[in-house]
C-alpha cells in the first residue's frame, strides 16, 4: 500500500471531527433570523475555546470536501471502481454530495450578509434544474420565498438529517470496504 490509501480514513476523520465540533457549536448556536448572527458572534467573542473550535469546523469543512475529492480521484484513477466495486462506488459519489449538502446548509448557518446572499444564489441555482429543480429549491427555502423557517430547515438538515445519512453510509462503505477489500 502507499499513502494515496490514507485518503478515505482521513476524510472519514475530517466527519468526525466535524460531528465533535458541531456538537460543542451546537450547544451555544440558536437557529433563528433573529438571533442567528448574534449566537455566532458570541461563540466567536465570548465562549471559552469558541473562535478556535468554530475556525476548526469552518476549516474541517474545507479540508473534507478537499479529502473526499482527492479520495474519489485515487478510487477513479486506480481503477477501484471497477467490478466487484460498483456498489462502494456508488455509495462514494452519494456521499460527496451529501458533502456537499452539508457544506451548503452549513454556510447559511451564521446568518451574515454573505451566507444569506450565496444561499439565495444556491437555491436560484437548484430552482433552475429540470424537473425536481423547483420542487427541491421551495423545499430547501422551505417555501417559495426566505423567511423565518429557511434557516431552521437548514439548521435541522445540518444538524440531523444529513450526518445520519453520512453515518449510515460511511458504516456501509467501510463494510463493503472490509468484504470486498481496497
């Protein structure tokens, strides 16, 4: 083996310390309009360790979109994808957009002009898609419109419902890693 096979355990540390420091942001942050900006100014200013531990997420998401892309080229350029590995493939690319997703539900999170601004961008983006496009863009918005309810569905989508997809893929991708080998 050689260092390019450290990628997917380093991605998969880069969740978990996601999940740690999300949980430590999570104990201080308050999901509304109102009072979404002024949590995070707090735990930047004055919790104990709260600017450090929210440049750890903030940075730790960079760095795992980083991860999981270079650990996909290393899948895609060894040929790792290929017969019996379809499957842990496909469960791979569902977790980059997972990835995805949580780096984009994550970035409205502060409530600043530039977070409000780029997911309004984002959603006009997915609104333009065929089909699902618009469906997903009000589901998202959680409406046709932002209002008070976009940013707790984006909070509850970060916080719940996407790390327990990650987690349940991850335990899957590993099992299959561990059957059918590297």
């Amino acid at each position: 083996t050689n260092w390019f096979y450290t990628l997917g355990s380093a991605t998969m540390f880069a969740f978990l310390s996601q999940a740690v420091t999300g949980v430590f942001l999570a104990m201080y942050y308050t999901p509304s309009v109102t009072d979404a900006y002024e949590s995070a100014r707090h735990i930047t200013n004055d919790v104990f360790l709260g600017e450090f531990v929210r440049g750890m997420h903030k940075w730790g998401s960079t760095m795992m979109v980083i991860l999981i892309f270079l650990h996909m080229g290393r899948v895609f350029f060894f040929g790792a994808y290929k017969y019996p590995r379809e499957l842990n493939w496909i469960i791979g690319f569902v977790l980059l957009l997972l990835t995805f997703v949580m780096a984009l539900t994550g970035y409205l999170l502060p409530f600043d002009q530039r977070s409000y601004w780029a997911t309004v961008v984002a959603a006009n983006i997915t609104a333009s898609g065929p089909v699902v496009g618009p469906y997903l863009a009000d589901f998202l918005r959680a409406g046709a419109e932002f209002g008070p309810t976009t940013i707790s569905r984006f909070y509850a989508l970060h916080m719940l419902a996407i790390p327990g997809l990650i987690a349940a893929l991850i335990g899957a991708h590993l099992y299959l890693v561990a059957k059918l080998g590297t």
